[in-house]
C-alpha cells in the first residue's frame, strides 16, 4: 500500500509541476548554484572540483546514464530516500538542478 501511494504520489508531482512550460523554464545556471552549495560536499558536481566526501556518483556519470533524463532526476530529487539528506526542494530548484545534471554529460 505504501509504495502504491508513494507512487500515485510521484505521479501528481509529475502532472502538477514538471511538464509543460516548468520543464521548459528549467533554469540550469540556478541549478549550478544549488549543486555547489547542496551536493557538492557528497557529490562531484562540475569538471573543477576533484573529491567529494563519499562515494556518491559523480554528475557527469548521472547524466551519462542511459536511462538518464532531467525529468527522472526532479522527480527523483522530490521523493524522500535515505541514502541522501531530506534537502527542501521545490519543484522549480528540482528542475533547476535536474536541469544543471544534464550539461554534465559527457
């Protein structure tokens, strides 16, 4: 039951906020500065910065990923998950950073 409702959960962030003309004003230079200050510490976050303090994934191999898409990340960054710190995001500062993942690639 849990997961069905988590689920119907992530579904409404979807429809209400992340499609249409949110996903397109993605600001990923916004996103730049919510890295730096939020992830970076975990995170390897831009092709300037050498070490993070654990082994979580660098940006570039996210959004390397196949399976990889700005939206995937938003949503993702929305659902509470233990592995990360419960960081207050708004929809908007989740496109942003989703937005900022994605010039990553490689």
């Amino acid at each position: 039951m849990y997961l069905v409702l988590r689920q119907i959960r992530v579904l409404v962030v979807a429809a209400a906020g992340l499609s249409g003309p949110l996903a397109m004003a993605a600001d990923a230079n916004h996103g730049s500065d919510l890295a730096k200050r939020w992830c970076a510490t975990c995170h390897v976050v831009n092709a300037d910065q050498k070490r993070a303090s654990t082994d979580a994934p660098p940006f570039a191999v996210i959004a390397s990923m196949s399976n990889f898409t700005p939206e995937k990340i938003a949503f993702f960054l929305l659902d509470p998950h233990p592995k990360m710190p419960n960081f207050p995001l708004s929809r908007s500062e989740a496109a942003d950073l989703a937005a900022y993942i994605g010039t990553q690639r490689k």
